[in-house]
C-alpha cells in the first residue's frame, strides 16, 4: 500500500513579494478572507505551567472552561495521553483509480489518518488524504472497520476535509482544544499512521513556531498548494500522518497534521483546529457545511508593512488590493457591513488578529450566517462593525 500523495511534501518557503506597492514584504491575500488563510499571523499568548493531571475523557467536542494550553507534560503523561487520544484516531484507506506510463488504468491504494469529532461518525482529515478517492475505509485504534463511509464536506479553500460514518453513535470524540492560546515552546504530540502502515504512532515535541506560509508540493512536485497560518513543530510528522491530531498536554486537539518537510529535519505543520469549528458546528446543526465567508482582499500587518504604509498599529489585517480596484469584494458580506478599503481590522469579537490567529482563521470559528463584531480602525479611530458571514461557493 502506498501513502496517499501529499502526505510527504517539498516545503518551500513563500518569498515576500518584491517591487511595486510591496516593496517591504506587503503580502495580500487574494482568497476572500474564507478560512484558507493565506495571511500570516503569528501567535504570542501569556504561557504558564502547571502540574498534568489526567484528562477525564473528552465528551465536548467544541470544548470550554480552562485552558488546556497551559498544561505540561509530566513524566508518564505522555503515554496517558497518547492511550486516551488515540481511541479517536483512525487510519482511512482510500480506493483510487491511477494511470501507468501506458495510459493504462489501475486500482490504487492509500492511506491517511483522521480526527473523531463527534460519536456519531463525523471524521475530521486533510482534503488531499481522500482526494480523488472511490471509496474511503475507516479502520479504528481497536481494528474495528467501516466501510459505509461518505465524503461530508470538504473546505473549498483549505486542506480540511469531513468524512461520516454510517449507522453508528458512540464513537470516542476528540477534546478539541484553542489553538488562539498557543504559544512557541509549548508541549504538543503528534499521532497518525505513520507511512501508511504503522497505525497511531505517536511522536513528541514542541511548537517550533506559528503563523507560518509555505507552498507544499507532493512526491512528483506536480501538485502545489500554498499553506498559511500554520503551526510549526519538531514532533515528526511522517508519511500517513496527515490528519492527525497535534494534541496539547490536556489531551486536546489543537492541530490538524498536514505537512513536513523533505529538505529540513523536525519540521512539521498543522492546520490551527479553530479554523475548522465553523464547519463542524455546522456539519452537527445541518449535515451539510461550507467555509464561513467575509469578502475581503486584506494584507497581515508586520512593522514593516505599519512603517511602509504609516500605519497606526503594528498587527491587524489591512484592507488592501494591489489592483486599482477595491479591497471590499461587490455585494459580499463585508461590503453589506460596510467596512472600507483600507480599514485596519484588529479583532474579531474581542480576539485580536495577529498575535491570536489570522482573520481567516478566527473567521473559521464562525459558521455562515453567524454575526461577528470587527474591531476597526478607520482614519486613526476605533470603530466597531457587525458583519453577517456568507457561505463561500467554489
């Protein structure tokens, strides 16, 4: 069996754009503020330790109370953790049909790994795991197989993907943590199939850094995606990992596993999980799920890009086209709320963007049809907004 392409990816560091009105490293993003977050942002959250204590296990799928970021690793709680965790991770097998040098088709085989988010059978995976897949197998920790599995939702702009399974309703659901709270050098695990072949095995480490971009090709280097927003870590994450959790020392999922590097050692990557709780919340309410959708090109704020553009603030998102024509998308949810070309929004009801989170990524919290108030700041005052997401169609 092969692993599924894009499990093992090139990583090529995304060079700031150079010349004309992004001479400094202006980088826009071109992707309408869904959650595919193609703005950078970095993490910088207050980190305290405290003694493990063993996790009760997880019933809430979205999660409350304390922060479970704030926890450490003891010894002997890796393994505690690793054992509770791993009940909610799966390998998923794929069935695809593949062309030989002959133009001859032949049945393929690959694997991934992916999330349990709720007992009724919602799978949480990256979208290229089940791309161009026939049919999709889910295998839990415990050898039990299911094959009665369907394709529920896939991220139109992310590399997020929700499977179902049929017919079941106790499932052990994943804690899903606050990847908003997270902060360089703090503890994490990563668990999946490791090259396709070693079920839940389980790798430890820290978070090496976050906000980060980088364009991930697979094996041939045929097939590219850019990736922003992500979260480093030295925890390996191999061939078949992709789609597994990265856990925190409470037990909760703060990651998606997505990408490692085939140039660089200890360097791997994962999706930040609030990105994705918009579409799970919706997935539960209704069974179906699109990406929650602002409207807007916008440029990360860093000192640079404040200084270049005499900005009164060093972290936001600015509202900016390089194109003559408006940062604010026509008829989109964000023209309807009536924020501006060149608004410097800098918090999503209260969350500041930057140092928690893209916007993109706080927008991925939210469904569609939810209301958010965005903190702006509109010819040097602060305003407030409320904007009523869409729903991005591809």
């Amino acid at each position: 069996m092969e692993e599924k392409q894009m499990t093992t990816v090139k990583i090529k560091p995304v060079a700031p754009k150079r010349g004309g009105a992004s001479a400094k490293g202006l980088s826009v993003a071109a992707l309408l503020i869904a959650s595919a977050a193609m703005i950078l942002s970095g993490v910088s959250a207050v980190f305290s330790y405290r003694s493990y204590e063993k996790a009760s296990t997880p019933i809430t799928i979205l999660g409350s109370g304390a922060d479970g970021n704030s926890a450490n690793f003891v010894e002997g709680s890796i393994a505690d953790i690793a054992e509770l965790v791993s009940e909610s991770v799966v390998s998923i097998v794929t069935s695809t049909t593949a062309t030989n040098w002959f133009g001859q088709s032949y049945a393929s085989a690959a694997a991934g790994t992916g999330i349990i988010v709720t007992s009724d059978g919602y799978i949480l995976t990256n979208k290229h795991v089940i791309d161009g897949a026939k049919e999709v197998t889910v295998i839990l920790d415990d050898g039990t197989t299911y094959e009665d599995v369907k394709i529920a939702a896939v991220d139109a702009l992310n590399d997020v993907a929700f499977l179902k399974i049929e017919g079941v309703s106790d499932l052990k659901a994943a804690q899903l943590g606050d990847s908003k709270t997270i902060t360089v050098g703090q503890q994490v695990i990563a668990i999946g199939n490791a090259l396709g072949e070693y079920q839940n095995s389980v790798t430890a480490g820290i978070i090496s850094g976050t906000g980060r971009s980088l364009t991930a090709t697979d094996a041939s280097g045929g097939m590219a995606e850019r990736l922003t927003d992500m979260i480093q870590t030295d925890a390996a994450i191999n061939s078949g990992n992709s789609g597994g959790p990265l856990v925190n020392a409470a037990g909760e999922v703060i990651g998606i596993n997505t990408a490692t590097s085939s140039t660089a050692e200890n360097m791997g990557f994962a999706i930040p999980i609030a990105s994705v709780k918009g579409m799970l919340r919706q997935l539960i309410e209704t069974g179906e799920a699109a990406r929650s959708y602002l409207g807007l090109y916008t440029a990360e704020i860093t000192p640079d890009v404040a200084e270049e553009y005499d900005l009164p603030v060093r972290a936001g998102a600015y509202v900016y086209s390089e194109s003559k024509y408006s940062g604010v998308i026509k008829d989109s949810p964000a023209e309807k709320a009536g924020i501006q070309n060149k608004d410097i929004i800098t918090a999503v009801n209260g969350v500041k963007v930057g140092s928690q989170g893209s916007l993109s990524t706080l927008i991925g919290e939210y469904k569609p049809g939810d209301t958010v108030q965005l903190t702006i700041i509109r010819d040097g005052r602060e305003i407030a907004v409320n904007a009523a997401l869409g729903a991005y169609e591809d």
